[in-house]
C-alpha cells in the first residue's frame, strides 16, 4: 500500500481518501485521519464519513470541505491545538 496515498475533491462537497490507516476522530466540523502521509485534519462544516474501508485505506467523505492540513509524518507530537 505504501505510496498510494491520494485525495480527490468534488467541488469541496466532499471527496475521497486513499492510503488511509487509521480514522482517529471525526464530527460534523473535523474529520482526523492517519494516513501514509502522516497525520491529516480536515476541516469543514456537516462533514460526514459516508464510507470507510480499512482493508482497502479509503474513506469517503461528504460535507463542505474548508481546510486540509498535514502533520509531517516525521513529527511523533501530538495533534496541533491551534492549526
């Protein structure tokens, strides 16, 4: 799986994940993923997962999408606070 991390956005309405490993947390307003890539925060408004697959590292997402944001995977910290 490594180095199929990809994401596609439809109109910021929502989208699809690859190289997804892991969903840590997610409502309506952020969505908190694991991913190849490392660490990634997406953020938005009625943000919701439609599909997960785990075995496969997709997610679907629905929802107005506002901000993508990356935590370099080489960072162990923990989540930013403020991003």
């Amino acid at each position: 799986m490594e180095g199929s991390h990809k994401l596609m956005l439809e109109r910021r309405q929502g989208g699809t994940i690859t190289g997804v490993r892991d969903v840590t947390s997610f409502d309506e307003k952020e969505i908190r993923l694991v991913t190849e890539e490392g660490k990634l925060s997406v953020r938005g408004e009625g943000l919701h997962v439609k599909q997960l697959d785990l075995q496969k590292g997709e997610v679907e997402l629905q929802g107005r999408i506002d901000q993508l944001v990356y935590l370099n995977k080489k960072q162990t910290g923990k989540w930013k606070k403020a991003l």
